[in-house]
C-alpha cells in the first residue's frame, strides 16, 4: 500500500485524491489518509503531490504513518474531488515535524 506521511499536514492539496482509481483517500480536518485495504498500489499518487507526502510502505520508518493511515480511514469521510487547500498552505509545505500540529 501507498501511505500519506506528516508532509501532507496542513498542506492537503488534494491533488491525489483526482488520480486514484479506486477512491481510497479519506479527509481529516488536516490531512488526509489512504485506506490500505483499498490502496491497489498502483503509485499514480505518488508523483501528484506538491508536498511529496505519499509514499511507498516499503520504505523504512513508515510503520506509525501505515497505522495512522489505517485507523483514520476508517473513520473519516471519503473523498473523490479536490477542493481548496488551507490558505497557509504553501507556508506548510517542507516544514519538518507537523506531526505534532496534526493533533493541535
Ligand atoms: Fe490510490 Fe494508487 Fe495511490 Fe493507492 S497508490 S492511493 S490506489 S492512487
Ligand atoms: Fe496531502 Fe499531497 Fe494529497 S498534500 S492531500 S497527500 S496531494
């Protein structure tokens, strides 16, 4: 599976939830998530973001970011179309550490 990671936090440009094909992004108030059951891995996301928030679960380190993704897509709204991004949001972008701002 895809996972959306902390750089997708108050950035959330919503350009990837326009690719997938299968719909399986979800929307919090912050970021938004993939639903790893639902992912098929076919890595369209991955190059949409602006943020570079999406990547591979292959990757090391990911394992709090696959979780995070897997309770929070069960519980949020799915979404299909993008619509506007935080007003801030460029001023987010590359900042590292927003995992704490996801619960602020
Ligand atoms: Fe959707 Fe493909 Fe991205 Fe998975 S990898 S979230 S199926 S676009
Ligand atoms: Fe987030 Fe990137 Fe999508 S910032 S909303 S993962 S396009």
């Amino acid at each position: 599976t895809y996972v959306v990671t902390d750089a997708c936090i108050r950035c959330k440009y919503m350009d990837c939830v326009e690719v997938c094909p299968v719909d399986c992004f979800y929307e919090g108030e912050n970021m938004l998530v993939i639903n790893p059951n639902e992912c098929i891995d076919c890595g369209v996301c991955e190059p949409e973001c602006p943020a570079e928030a999406i990547l591979p679960d292959t990757e090391n380190g990911l394992e709090q970011w696959l979780e995070l993704n897997a309770k929070f897509s069960a519980d949020w709204p799915n979404i299909t179309t993008k619509k506007e991004s935080p007003a801030d949001a460029d001023e987010w972008k590359g900042v590292d550490g927003k995992f704490d701002k996801f619960f602020s």
